[in-house]
C-alpha cells in the first residue's frame, strides 16, 4: 500500500512511518520545513513537501494520485495560537479528507482528542479552541462518503508501546504511549478494522487487534 500522512514529522507520525515501512508499505509524510526531511528518511518515510494551509483541494487531490489511503495526524502545536488550532486541526483535517474524496480514494484515518465534543466556546482559552477544532472536524469526516476512522486518543506519553489497550465510545481518562497510538493506526489501515467507527484509546487490558476487533 501507499499511505500518505499529514504532519509527517509529528512524534506519531514518524513511528507510523517506521510501522509501515518495516511492514513493506510505503509511507509518504507531507511536512512544510524540508529540513525535517531528514528525520522521515531515517524513519523509513518518503518525505513530500506540502503545506496543507496554502494548498488547494485540487492540487493536493493531483499529489494524492495512485495512493491507498490517508492520515491527518498534523496539529499546530502547543502556544501556536487559536488561529492556527483551526487553520490546521479543522481546516486541514478536512482538506485532506476533501481532497481524498477527488482523488478516489476511500480510506482516510484521523487522529482526534479525548474530550473533543466537551469543548466550551472560548476565543482567550487556546485548549478549548483546539478541542472546538477537533470536534468540528471530526463531525465532517463522519459526514463524508469515506471509510473513516477517528480515534480519540487520551494523554499522550512517550513511553514504548505495551500493545495492551483499551477502546470505547467514552473511555474516561487516561494515557496512552504515542506507539500505541501509531499501532492502532497501522492497524486499522492494514488490516480495516474499525471503518465507520470513532473510538476513545488509553492504555488498558486487552490487546490491540482485539479491541480493535470488539468495536
């Protein structure tokens, strides 16, 4: 498969473009910096320079060509301002999904946020826009005609994967190791489980094939 991920140099990405490569897959990553380039290549990814907030949805749906499937695992980032939550974790979430939609191609996982629906409208507060920008995009790719899948995912941690989860409309809180994030994001492509399906992740008890499985 040809799997292209948005935010490609992004903590997650780059371990899903490590999982897919290992697996045989090729994994595209669109960053906007070349000089994260490097940082792709070592990860196993085939870096593509394109910045998601200066493209159109047809020049983008022309550079998704002859690929099998799409990640939006782009974020502004931390202290990147309210504008930029939406530019980029709204608006670019759903480029791409518009952008998949012209290019035929049908698969397209998103990485969301716990709690992305409990935001409280505040222009001054930059956490609650980025839950406001994550629950809106999360509304219009389920709106799509694609084979979506959104996971929601709670606190992030860098600690190596367990492969051991937990998986549910409503989890409550919790953490969970970005390689297990990116596991689960390998797998519901390689495998297509949980099409149509939004889910929250933290770490837990079961395995990841079967949790993914019991949705």
């Amino acid at each position: 498969m040809r799997i292209v991920i948005a935010g490609g140099h992004g903590k997650i990405a780059l371990l899903i473009q490590k999982k897919l490569s290992d697996a045989g897959h090729e994994a595209v990553g669109l960053i906007r910096n070349p000089e994260h380039a490097p940082d792709l290549l070592v990860s196993g990814g085939i870096p593509v320079l394109i910045d998601l907030e200066n493209i159109s949805v047809e020049a983008l749906a022309k550079d998704l060509a002859d690929v099998d499937a799409v990640v939006f695992a782009a974020g502004a980032g931390p202290n990147s301002g309210p504008e930029r939550k939406l530019t980029v974790d709204r608006d670019g979430a759903i480029l791409l999904a518009d952008a998949a939609v012209a290019a035929g191609i049908r698969r397209y996982v998103l990485i969301s946020s716990m709690g992305a629906d409990s935001f409280e409208p505040d222009w001054a507060d930059e956490f609650q826009v980025y839950l406001q920008a994550k629950s809106e995009a999360d509304k219009r790719i389920r709106s799509m005609d694609l084979d979506w899948t959104i996971i929601r995912p709670g606190g992030l941690t860098d600690e190596p994967g367990s492969g051991m989860v937990k998986l549910a409309e409503s989890t409550g809180r919790g953490t969970i190791p970005r390689e297990d994030v990116a596991s689960l994001v390998v797998k519901c492509l390689l495998a297509e489980e949980a099409v149509h399906s939004q889910f929250e992740a933290i770490s837990g008890e079961t395995p990841i094939a079967e949790a993914l499985a019991r949705l």
